[in-house]
C-alpha cells in the first residue's frame, strides 16, 4: 500500500511529525535549503529579468536523489518546511527538483507540533505559494547585488576579504551614529539636593518618627535647576532652619497591564536581558523547543509554537486553556473577565501566532528534567510571558508628596519686608496594592530605558496637607548628564523593529554578521564599532546613501511585503532598484578613496621626517603609516580617545630578534590582539605570537606555547614550533608542574561558581586535581 511522502527541512522536526503520523506518512528532511546562489559569481542575470542561476548546493545532490526515490513510491507529496519565506523557497526549489511524476503536490504549514495542529495541517494542505517565494527571491537578489557588488570594490580600495551587506550596513551604521553621538558628548554638571524628612511622632500604630526622602523639586514657580557647588551650598544656607511644611498630597491608583506575549523582536531582547543570550542562539535554543525535545515516555513533543513571528495574535482555544490553568493555579481574582487582546502591527504576517508554549499545562517544571539547562532557562520565559499576558493587571497605589519650606518674611537692608523665595521638594513612593501579572512575571528593561520602575516598594507615611515634618538634613550632590548609551543586542533589535528595518528571521543574523566581520566588538554587552567598522561606515555612507539610509531600507522591507501580498510584482521592484544601484556604483568606483594606495589623512604629522601619517591597512587591521615610504619607513599602532580623536601608541620593544633579518621585534596590536612584529617593517613583514612564557607540555618538545586564533575566530594554545609540533589546547594553560609524569604545564578549567580544576596537559597523562 503506498503511503504519501512529508518533506520537512529539519531531521528533528522529521522524528517529532514521525512519531506523531505513523504508518501512513513517510517523513524525511531535506536538511535546510537544497539550492542556492553559486558562492563563486554573482549568479544574477540583470540583463534578463534578474533570472537567479540556482545550483544544487553542495552534498544535496544525495539528498534528492533520496526524496525523489521515496517521492516515486509515495501517492502524494506534502511539504511541509517552516511557514516562512525561507521555509517557502526550501518548499519551492524541493518540488523543482524532484520527480514527483504527476503526482498531487501539497503545501502544509506547521505553526505547532501537536497532534491537533499536525492533523488541522494535513487535512487542510494548501498549494506552494508564488508571492511568498518571490518576496524571498526578491530579497535574496537584492542581498546579492550588494554584496557581491560592493564587496569587490571594498577589496580593491581598502583590503582584501571585507564585505558589505543590504541590511546589516544600516545596522552597522546605527551602532556607529550612537559611537559619533557619544564621542561628541559634553557632559554638563548638576547638582541636586535631598532632604531627609521625618514625620513627627503620634500616637498611632507606627509608634516613632517615619524617616523619607524629597528632593528639590521648584524653586519658586521654576522648576529646580542647580549648575554650581556654590548655587547649590546657597540653597542648602538659605533652606537649612526653615520649617517643612506639606503643600499637596496626589494619590493615584492606576493599573499596570502585562506585556503582549512574545514575538520574534520582543523573545529575542528579552532572552538578552534577563538570560545573556545573543540573539542567534535564542533562535538556535527556541528552533530545538519548536522542533520537538524528547520527553520521556511521551517521546518527542515540540513545546512552543513557531518563533519567527510579528503577531500577537493567538489562538481562541490556546488562551481558553491558559485561563483555565490561572483560574486553578492563581484563583478568580487573577482571571480577567474576558481574554485579553492585544493589537498588533498592521504590516505583521497575521497568519503566525505569538510565540507560546503548544502545552500550558505542560509546566516549565513538569519538563525540566528532559531539557538542557538552556532550553529550560528560555521555556520558562516564554512560558511564564504566555501565562502572565492572560492574566489581571497589576493595580499600584502611587503617591507624591510636595513639601514646602517656608520661612517668615523678614525686613529687608532698608527695612522693607521681603517675601523669600519658596522651595518646593517633592517625596514620591509608590507600592504594589495588587500584583496581578506581576506575581509571576516582570518585563525586563534596557540599560538606557528611562521609566521608572513601577514596582518599587518606596513607601511614604501618611502625610496630609498642612502637616509640619522634620528636617534631618540636607545633601547635595554633584551629577554630570550622561551621554547615550552604546547599543546592546536587545536595544538595537528593538531600534531596527521600530524603524521598520529587518524582519523576524533575519534579526539574529544582521547582528551576528556585524560582529563576525569585526565591524562591531561586543564588551559587557555593549556594541561598539572597531575603527575598521567606523572606516567602512563612513566610506558606505559617502558612496552609498541609499543602501545604508535607514528609511530607504525600512521602505523596502515595506515594499518585499507588497511583493508577498501579490500587489507589487517582483521583477519591477528589482529593476527600480538596481537602475539606481548601478549609478551609484559605477560613481563609487570612480570616486571612492583607495585607502590600499592614499590611505586615509589623519592630521598627525610623522615624528621622524614631518609628512603627513595616513591610516594604512594590513591582514592585522589598520597602522599609521609615513606618507613619505619608502625614503620613511616610521609606523605605528594608534588608538581613538574618548573624543574619538587619534593617538599613536608608542611601540614596545622586546628582547626577541627577528628570526627571518634579526631586526628588534616590536609588540603591535591587532585585530585579534597583541602580536610580535619585526621593527624594520615593510622590508621586513615576519610576525608572531607572544609567548605565554611556558614550555610545551609536549615530551621532547623545547618550543613555547602561545596564545593563537582558529579560523572562527576561537583562542586557543599551540607551539610556537608548529608546525613541527602540533600540539593543541582549548583551555588556558598555566605553568604548574604536573606531579604524575613531570609536565611543565597544566590547562584550568573555571565552572559557574568559580571553582577551579587543573588537568595535565601533557597528552596520555590525565593527571587532574580541583581547588575546590
């Protein structure tokens, strides 16, 4: 009896539908995409309709021979990749390729791995869909056609092996706006001033005084503003012996509603917040959570429903479900009256559900002990985000207090009397009255969220207009404005998703990209532009206005939408832009800078002969080189002060020689550290590691270990012989003698409570001992 043939990408997602279809469906993966642009040439025929030349991407020729060989025994084929527009060209460029032989040809959108949503699907299969394919097509050509267009040009003018990207140029030029908004920064100097209050003793409950605190707050009918110790010491002269009297006391009783439940954006920033995810690994964490985690004896369930999603919307019998589950686990009073709804953006694909898990009841303890600590860690958020959108808002009971200090008035020099000036301070505190939501969950916020945080616990005594209180003391204190904040993961995605630039699929890989190309550097969090990346922003924005214009680029994520939508035909949309793009390069080309050749002024003059010093580059990143070369052969490291100014950094000589000319070696800083190079560059080009000053561990081995970098960017050890000794290690070494074989050094291991274990690194020892 023939069975009907599931295609989906993913092996795992392949296992989950396999349990759940049984003898009826044979269930196999193409493993992602099976066809794509050739890697060596563009690809892209502009001269007839932008015709992509597809290929069979390498290792995938095997795998279509498979599905076309089940494809032949199978009554029907279903494809069923990920309801996207990626998931769609996977689906497209599959039917292209197999020899289905007039067979029916289903497309099945799976937002869910459940029995209920799988079967919904496959009784319900839908037709491959052009528009969607052809907003996929139309983005991967328009990436194309800058990346391949302009990287060359980047090659020739700057450096070989940099590149330029359609959407993450506008990323790169956000996070290099916000350095020049920075660097450009003149913090201004304030001062405040606190008084601490007590309300007077009573005969009440609270029994001694109740000490708060109000700051200046008006001075007269202005709003307090202090520039100067001095102004500031003249207030507190002026205040200090007034009485303290209470002007107007403002209760206000307000809710505080839940946040919408998760979509791509809001998972992806959140997951950064609160568990120091990068956004690429929370899709990677949330795509396995989808996909199906085996759970026990229930075999492989997939706990959350799609993640790459703008709506909010979801679904009548998930949110029945859930108000089931807060009616039992929280009671009546956390329960709305009705479903909460929330809205959504009118350019989201609303056929997409919120992000949730496929289960409630399915608990983020219930399933803890089948998952990994990282797929746990983001269940539970998105888990505990689900339940508390569903649930009553928190209600806060929120006071301010404005105090006045008052003085009698006074006969003046002349004898007249004069009115004082009156200053204002006002005390505010606000407490929980209901948590509402807010038992189970907080929304996390970025470091340069300016809101005050609503659920402070900051109480106030029961103060009453007219009531006298006492003055403890007065403080004043010095501030200075603070610039921006740098851009970490989660503010920049949520910079990009307001400005209308990226979709949800492609957040993660425009900030790792970024960051892969070393046009970014990420330091506690935040993204900050290397001087390689501020050199290639500005060259873009010089060149290509349009392609790193925030508007233009959010325009045409509008318009791939329209292309979806079927009102706006995709060829047309290719050939408006690219009869533009071609001006602007072929200008470029013309116009643009060659830094390999000029380089780039920087104002200094050289110290040994006065000509100009430009920025040059080298496979180690940029130097200042003499204009003068080759009569002046002076160079130098450089680094930006805080104003982004230039400064040359003086080099540090060591006591190795050149091993190629015998020239004093010099430490030079490079893009993936500190290095050694021969002085007497650029007749000499010879480098090398700095030595960790151990021995190799390696048993005849007389080299030196150094610090070294793998293809991907990852430290690790080697052998300053190599490649006569290969020896390799990942962990930091240090130089403790190993007491079972004698080795020089042993490699240290640090777990998350910070105790230590040092094992022989010496191979074939195993010696190991802990600190702990």
């Amino acid at each position: 009896m023939a069975k009907s043939l599931l295609i989906v990408e993913s092996p795992t997602k392949a296992r989950t539908l396999n349990r759940y279809l049984g003898k009826d469906f044979i269930v196999k993966a193409s493993v992602g995409h099976v066809k794509d642009l050739p890697k060596t040439k563009l690809g892209i025929d502009v001269e007839h309709q932008f015709k992509p030349q597809y290929q069979v991407i390498r290792g995938k020729k095997k795998v279509l021979k498979e599905l076309s060989e089940a494809a032949a025994k199978a009554d029907a084929i279903y494809l069923g990749p990920d309801p996207d527009r990626e998931g769609e060209a996977i689906a497209w460029h599959i039917a292209e390729e197999l020899k289905a032989n007039g067979k029916p040809v289903h497309r099945v959108l799976f937002y869910e791995l459940t029995h209920r949503a799988i079967k919904e699907a496959l009784q319900h299969p839908g037709q491959l869909n052009r528009n969607l394919y052809d907003a996929q097509q139309a983005r991967r050509i328009l990436d194309r056609l800058v990346g391949y267009l302009i990287s060359p040009l980047l090659w020739e003018k700057v450096r070989r092996g940099l590149s330029a990207g359609r959407v993450q140029s506008v990323a790169l030029r956000l996070v290099c706006e916000r350095e020049r908004e920075i660097q450009r920064f003149e913090p201004q100097e304030y001062w405040s001033i606190t008084a601490h209050l007590a309300k007077p003793s009573a005969d009440d409950a609270s029994g001694g005084p109740q000490d708060f605190l109000a700051k200046l707050w008006r001075i007269g009918k202005k709003k307090a503003a202090i520039s100067t110790e001095k102004e500031a010491s003249a207030i507190v002269g002026e205040v200090q012996g007034r009485c303290f009297r209470v002007q107007k006391v403002d209760k206000k009783r307000r809710q505080r509603k839940a946040p919408a439940p998760f979509i791509t954006s809001t998972l992806q920033q959140e997951a950064a917040r609160k568990l120091r995810f990068a956004a690429k690994k929370t899709m990677r964490v949330a795509q396995r959570l989808y996909e199906g985690v085996e759970l026990g004896e229930e075999g492989a369930v997939g706990l959350i429903t799609y993640m790459r999603t703008d709506s909010t919307r979801l679904a009548d019998e998930a949110v029945k479900a859930v108000r089931d589950y807060i009616g039992q686990a929280y009671g009546k009073e956390y329960l709305p009256g009705r479903p909460v709804v929330y809205k959504t953006k009118s350019a989201a694909q609303d056929a997409h559900e919120a992000i949730r898990p496929t289960d409630v009841f399915r608990t983020p303890e219930s399933v803890k002990d089948y998952l990994g600590r990282d797929e746990w860690a983001l269940y539970n958020l998105i888990w505990k985000r689900f339940v508390a959108c569903q649930m009553a808002p928190a209600r806060i009971f929120q006071t301010s207090v404005d105090i006045e200090a008052l003085e009698r008035q006074e006969g003046g020099k002349d004898g007249a009397s004069r009115k004082p000036a009156v200053y204002v301070f006002r005390a505010v505190g606000s407490v929980i009255e209901f948590p509402g939501f807010m038992v189970l969950y907080t929304e996390s916020k970025d470091e340069d969220d300016k809101d005050s945080e609503d659920g402070a616990q900051r109480r106030l005594p029961d103060l009453k207009e007219g009531d006298l209180v006492d003055l403890n003391k007065l403080i004043p204190k010095q501030h200075f404005t603070q610039p921006p904040s740098r851009y970490t993961e989660a503010s920049l995605i949520r910079e990009l998703e307001e400005r209308g630039v990226g979709r949800p699929s492609t957040y993660a890989t425009i900030l790792s990209t970024i960051v892969d190309r070393d046009y970014v550097k990420q330091n506690r969090r935040q993204l900050r532009p290397t001087e390689l990346g501020l050199i290639i922003n500005d060259l873009l924005v010089q060149h290509f206005p349009d392609i790193v214009d925030v508007e233009f680029t959010a325009k045409m994520e509008k318009t791939l939408d329209e292309v979806e939508q079927g009102t706006s035909p995709y060829i047309r949309v290719l050939e408006e832009f690219y009869s533009h793009f071609q001006k602007t390069l072929s200008e470029a080309q013309k116009e643009m800078r060659n830094l390999r050749v000029k380089g780039l002024p920087t104002g200094l003059t050289c110290p040994q002969c006065g000509k100009p010093l430009h920025i040059r580059f080298s496979r180690n990143g940029p130097f200042l080189a003499c204009m003068g070369y080759p009569d002046c052969t002076f160079s130098s490291n450089y680094e930006r002060d805080e104003k982004g100014a230039i400064r040359m950094v003086e080099q540090e000589t060591t006591d190795q020689v050149c091993d190629k000319c015998g020239s004093p070696m010099v430490v030079k800083r490079g893009r993936y550290g500190d290095f050694l190079a021969c002085s007497a560059y650029p007749k000499c080009k010879n480098t090398m590691p700095i030595g960790l000053g151990i021995p190799c561990p390696r048993e005849g081995c007389d080299g030196e270990l150094v610090e070294r970098l793998s293809k991907r960017g990852r430290k690790f050890y080697g052998c300053n012989r190599y490649p006569d000794c290969d020896l390799v290690l990942w962990n930091r070494p240090v130089k403790i003698t190993c007491p079972q074989c004698g080795s020089p050094a042993m490699v240290e291991r640090v777990n998350k409570k910070g105790d230590k274990t040092y094992t022989c690194a010496r191979p074939g020892c195993g010696y190991k001992f802990s600190d702990s």
